[in-house]
C-alpha cells in the first residue's frame, strides 16, 4: 500500500519538479494514516519526518516496521540510507524545547532553486 502510493506520488511530483528545475519538494506527506511519514527531497538527500501517533506496536515492531518503511522509499526514491535524514514529531508540553537542535554535527550542503543557491542543514 505504502509502496504503491509512494511511487504514484513521486512519478508525479518529480516529473513536475525536474520540468520546472525544482530540486527541493514534498513527495509524501502522510497520506496513509499506517504510515505517518512527511517525506522531502532536498537536491539528493531525503528529510524524512516520522509524525508520532498512538499504535499498537511495542517498540521493538515499531522500530522494525520503520526500518521497512525506508527500505521502501530507498527502493522507491533511489537514495542510499546516508542521504536520508529522519527525525520524529511530536509536539512538546508548553513549547519549551520544541525547535531544539537536535545533532552537534552539523551536516550542511547546497542546493540550487531558480538560479539561486541555498545552504541546506538536515542534521
């Protein structure tokens, strides 16, 4: 289901992105409640969001039922697992702590949009 709904969505959207020389756009965007994922290209990497919801999995189902899912958009997008960036959602209590940074490694890279360039940080 995932599978199908992802590649519809891609042949779409990147056939519309590369005519328009877009390298920065949205593929998936939790369109399937089983799969609560938000999914960007930025040039050849993927931001992949993991919105968090209530489920009946344990932790160890949950985190091998993830491990699937990017298997799936690896095969899918044709990205390796190093180009893919994934963080999880969740709203905080207050909003103290919301936007923190998450990683010291800064990972940042370039990607061009209308002739301009911009400096992309994922990690």
């Amino acid at each position: 289901m995932f599978r199908n709904r992802l590649a519809k969505s891609f042949r779409h959207t990147g056939k519309l992105a590369r005519k328009q020389g877009i390298s920065c756009y949205r593929v998936y965007d939790h369109d399937l409640p089983e799969f609560p994922f938000c999914i960007e290209f930025y040039g050849s990497r993927l931001y992949v969001a993991e919105y968090k919801r209530r489920h009946h999995l344990d932790e160890d189902e949950h985190e091998i039922a993830v491990e699937k899912s990017l298997e799936v958009m690896m095969e899918i997008l044709g990205v390796g697992r190093g180009d893919i960036f994934l963080k999880l959602r969740q709203r905080k209590a207050g909003r103290l702590g919301q936007y923190q940074k998450l990683d010291a490694v800064k990972e940042e890279f370039m990607v061009q949009e209308n002739g301009l360039n911009f400096l992309v940080n994922l990690s």
